[in-house]
C-alpha cells in the first residue's frame, strides 16, 4: 500500500503487510496505516480479504473517493488508487499471490521508494538561521522582549 504525493501521484510513503484478513486505516497511532490528516478519520476504511479477494470498505466520515466517485465498498482485483475523502489523501493498494494461491498467503506490497527531495541540506538551514538571527529587525525585536519580560517581573 502506498500514500501517494498529491501534486504528482508518487509514492511518499509505503506498508506491507503479509498474511492479514484485516487492515485499518485511520489517523488513531493504533492503525495498521495510520494518516494524520485532518480529512481521514480515527477509523477511515478497511482492506478485508474475505473469500479469495480484498474488499476496501469506507468506514469514515467523509468516505471514500475511487475515479470521483464516492464508494462505499468496493472489490479490489489487483489494483485501486482512492481517495480519504473529496480533499484528503490518496493512496495505492495492490494485491499481489505468492506462489501458493491459498487465501492465507495473498498479501498487498510495494517496495519502498527513497525520496532525496526530502532531505534538508542542514548547511543551508545553518546559513538561513544566522542570517535571520544577525539581522537588525530581529535583534530589535530580541530587545522588546527582554524588556517586555523585564516589565513583566
């Protein structure tokens, strides 16, 4: 499963799970995909594999979104991109067999994709802080507040 970059639909971030019947998505810590965002429910939806096939069930209040339209569930035979809500996040699920095509070893996966856009360039942040912190505006603004503590004691 993957959350995907709303601007350009590529991967952010990645789950694997292997051997479940069951996977929450939500914003609570205790999800199985856990999204923090303030479109995606503490209990959003659910990916049940029940019968040979998953199921993606929409459980949150603002429901889900698969090709604009709003579903309620819906059988997922390889693959489905969806959307947490009209404005929340998008994500990607797969499914994929392992050799043995028995129901307990179907899984949904992708690998993990790295990102280097992500990464701060901790010398330019270095660089940006010392020149706001050298700047006069901010210097007088220091000053005002020492003595607005000052004050205050």
């Amino acid at each position: 499963m993957q959350l995907l970059d709303a601007a350009i639909g590529r991967p952010v971030k990645t789950w694997r799970f292997t051997d479940r019947q069951v996977i929450s998505i939500g914003r609570l810590p205790d999800r199985d995909v856990e999204i923090n965002d303030p479109y995606v429910s503490r209990l959003h939806a659910e990916l049940r594999f029940s019968a040979g096939r998953w199921t993606l069930v929409s459980l949150g209040q603002n429901g889900i979104v698969v090709q604009h339209q709003q579903i309620t569930e819906l059988a997922v035979d390889s693959e489905v991109t969806f959307q947490l809500g009209a404005k929340g996040p998008r994500l990607r699920f797969a499914t994929q067999a392992k050799n043995d095509e028995s129901e307990a070893s179907r899984t949904l996966c992708f690998d993990s994709v790295e990102f280097p856009e992500f990464i701060v360039d901790q010398s330019k942040l270095l660089a940006e802080v010392d020149q706001i912190v050298g700047d006069d505006y901010f210097q007088k603004l220091q000053s005002q507040a020492k003595s607005l503590r000052a004050a205050r004691q």
